[in-house]
C-alpha cells in the first residue's frame, strides 16, 4: 500500500487498529521527505529522531490498551513560524536564524501532538510571511508538485507543496492577506483559513496582527474539519482568540448544502482574470445549483486599504531591524517593508475607518445569504521566477496580483475554504467558499459535498 496516497483519517484508523505501526508511517515519511524534498524544497527542518521517539510512545501506548488520539501516528509540519521546541523560528528570515530555540511548542503545535499527531518538521515560506509565491532569498523558492518549473503561491507554499507532493497529509500554515488559499489554489489541495481570532497563534511569528490567521492544508474536506476541531480552544494568551465554544464541524460533513443560500460574488470578483477562472467558479455555482449573483462593495478599496494596513504594521514589527541590519533582509522584502515606514498615519487610520465600513457592508450581504463563491487566484501558477503576469490583457506584477481575489476577504476575517480544481494536462485552479463570521461548519459542509460529487479533489501530484 502506498501510504502517501492515503489521508490523514485513513491512516489513524490503520494505526490504531494495528494493521500498521506508527513507526512504518513516519519511517516512510521520513524516507520521502530523503527521497523527493529536493526536487520541491518544502522543509526548511527535518525531525528525523523526534518523530521516530513519538512513533514509538504511540504504538506502546496503543499495545497497552491506552487511547492513542484521533490522529494517531499521523504526520504533519508546520509552516516555519510556529514555535517548535528545541528548534529556532525561522520565519523564512536569516535574521531570526540567530535567535535562541523556542522553548515550547505553539499552541496549535501542541494540539495536535496531544491528538497522536507526530511532528516532522517545519516548512519553506515567504520570508515573515510577505509575499504570495514563496521564492525565498534566503533558504530558495519552493516548487509546484504539479510543475517543477512553477510556482508554489505564499507565503505558506511549503506547507501546500508538501500536501500536494504527498511528503504529509496535514500542514499547518498562516493567512494574513491569502497565504493559505493562494497556495492551496496553485497546488491543488484544500486550504482552510478560519474566522479571524477563531485559533490561537500564541507561539506563531506574525506579520501584521490585526490581519493575521492560522488555518491548515489537507487533500480532504474531513481532515480539514478533523484537524481544525482539533485546534479550536481558548487561549488567555492570545488578546485576539475568542472566547467561544468550540464548534465541531465534522458531524456537519454530511448536512450538504441543502437549504442554504448560495451566491456567486460579481462585479469585482467577476473580472481582471483568466476566463478559466470563472469557468472554475461556475462549475462549481452548477454543482450547487447557485444561480444568485451579488455584489461585495469597495472590494478595490478594501484591497487597498489592506496593502496600507499590512504594509504599517509589518514595517512597525521589523522597524528596529530596518535601521541596524537592512542588508540581512530579502531586498525585496525589505523594500516593501521600508515602504510601509513611510506610510502617514493617517492613510493607516481611515484604511481601519474604511475596514469598519466595510465590515457592515458585508455583515448586510450575510442576512440574505449563507455562502458566498469566488474566484481563489486570478490564474494558475506561474512560471519561479515570473514578474509579471497577463491578467485580461493587461500586463501587472505577479506578486501582489496573485491575492488580488483574497485580500478583500481577509480584510475583514471571514472564514473560507479554497477548494482545489483539478484539470486534465492542466494545473489545478481553486475556488473560494466564504460565509459570516464562526460559520466554518457551513463552508465545509459545502466543500464535503462538492467533494463527493467529484467536483473538487486533491488527488497527489504525479511530477
């Protein structure tokens, strides 16, 4: 059996009923990551011993009777800005590689490590998150399972190819303007990026605070739902975590779309793209029997006011760094980042005026509607090392414009899946599925029910 091909639900009921050992899972993890990591440079660390230890103490613990947790001996990593103990917090950056070891594990870390999931290592990004390709200066880019020669998307493209490439069934990642859908888009898997404050990021490095989510990657709606019940909890910690009762979403799969109000996102989520885009969202708006359209307002304006928001908070978090060692940095990082310092407060103060106006406007849509379609990226991946991209014949830079459909949404922390579309001798595209705020069970009812029609997959990549 190859155990790359199999999710993460699959492969904790092997283990915990003794068909398989934790030991064999990891080891063949491990032995792929030796094996084909080269070719896509996903891990940035390796846990070799680590998780071979941890394999061993679940399957004593499984010998012994003992409840070994729901994702027993399955692997996962982590985009590398999650603490993990013992290693440095790379956060994509040369800078951090001179800080001390964490001395604990993020809190979403330890989450699944109490579920029997084992840790593998950490894995290849943007550097601080800034950015949506994941060409790192420092550490390489990362490559696209499904074409060596592009792109994964970022900030969190390591944490997609390594799903993609089948290296591990769970990655864990961060969105602050679309680094989870982005890469989940260009490499072909499902990405989920919860409400704003839904998960605790005590023990993740950040980028801009206000913006900034945890989320995971899966090849399947129920890992998906499997792990982000998981990692819902409160965290006194973390000021921005809510407090609110966690909400299990796997008993939800089923449910289907039935009832619900479905829409497709017009007007600015409607243009600037390539045509297969908008098939991709129409085939999924027919699966659903979606014919509604609507529009989200300002959706430019809320782009802008997000590049003007991420732009001063981040260059405020790395403002000492800026001054004494700004040739430690990516240039081009660095030159956004120098940019941000040079924003005037009040451009910063009505982009958050203009965020709560916003926020309204969408609130209102929600009281018609339940679910919200549109497009994940404005293209599939482009060619490592592409500047500029064709979007509707016009020329723009591939960079900023590859979160063109994402950042209008993050904006203001609403839920949403990036489900994959996979096409024949083509690369996978993907689509948004967005709803009211602490309303994931529904956006993954929908994408479990687009799953099990065959209209959206995540089989492993074949490069």
């Amino acid at each position: 059996m190859n155990y790359a091909d199999l999710d993460a639900t699959e492969i904790s009921a092997l283990v915990r009923s003794r068909q398989i050992s934790a030991g064999t899972i990891v080891s063949e993890a491990l032995s792929r990551i030796t094996d084909r990591d080269k070719l896509y440079n996903c891990f940035t660390t390796v846990l070799a011993e680590s998780a071979l230890e941890a394999a061993e103490r679940i399957d004593a613990a499984i010998a012994e009777g003992k409840d070994p947790g729901i994702l027993a001996g399955v692997p996962f990593a982590v985009k590398d800005l999650f603490d993990i103990a013992g290693v440095t917090t790379l956060a994509g950056s040369k800078i951090n590689a001179e800080r001390s070891p964490a001395l604990q594990d993020a809190v979403l870390v330890a989450r699944l490590k109490q579920a029997g999931a084992i840790l593998i290592g950490g894995l290849n990004m943007d550097e601080y998150a800034y950015g949506f390709t994941t060409e790192n200066f420092h550490y390489g880019a990362a490559h696209n399972p499904h074409d060596l020669a592009r792109m994964t998307g970022g900030s969190s493209g390591g944490s997609a190819a390594a799903i993609a490439s089948g290296l591990v069934p769970i990655t864990l990642g961060s969105d602050t303007n679309g680094s989870i859908r982005v890469p989940s888009a260009l490499c072909g898997i499902f990405g989920l990026k919860p409400t704003y404050g839904r998960l605790s990021r005590t023990g993740a490095y950040l980028f801009a605070s206000s913006f900034d989510h945890l989320g995971a990657f899966a090849r399947s709606t129920r890992d998906i739902a499997t792990v982000f019940d998981l990692l819902q909890g409160e965290d006194f910690s973390d000021p921005v975590c809510t407090k609110r009762l966690p909400q299990l979403c796997v008993p939800e799969l089923t449910k289907g779309s039935a009832g619900l109000r479905i829409a497709v996102a017009d007007d600015y989520f409607a243009r600037g793209a390539e045509p297969e885009v908008f098939a991709a969202v129409e085939k999924v708006a027919q699966a659903l029997g979606a014919t509604r359209r609507v529009t989200i307002p300002e959706a430019h304006r809320a782009r802008a006011a997000a590049f003007v928001i991420t732009s001063c908070e981040g260059a405020n978090l790395h403002f000492a760094d800026l001054q004494s060692r700004p040739q430690d940095f990516d240039p081009a990082t660095r030159d956004r980042f120098l940019a941000g310092c040079l924003i005037p407060g009040t451009w910063y103060q009505q982009a958050q005026r203009f965020r709560s106006w916003y926020r309204d406007r969408v609130r209102e849509i929600f009281q018609d509607v339940d679910i919200i379609l549109a497009p994940t990226t404005p293209c599939s991946a482009p060619l490592i090392g592409q500047e500029h991209i064709q979007l509707d014949h016009v020329e723009v830079l591939t960079r900023p414009n590859l979160g063109m459909f994402t950042q209008p949404l993050s904006f203001i922390g609403l839920p949403i899946i990036s489900v994959p579309i996979q096409r024949s001798g083509q690369l996978p595209l993907g689509v948004q599925i967005i709803a009211a705020p602490y309303n994931e069970a529904l956006i993954l009812r929908v994408a479990s029910e687009l799953e099990a029609q065959g209209i959206v997959s995540a089989p492993v990549a074949s490069s």
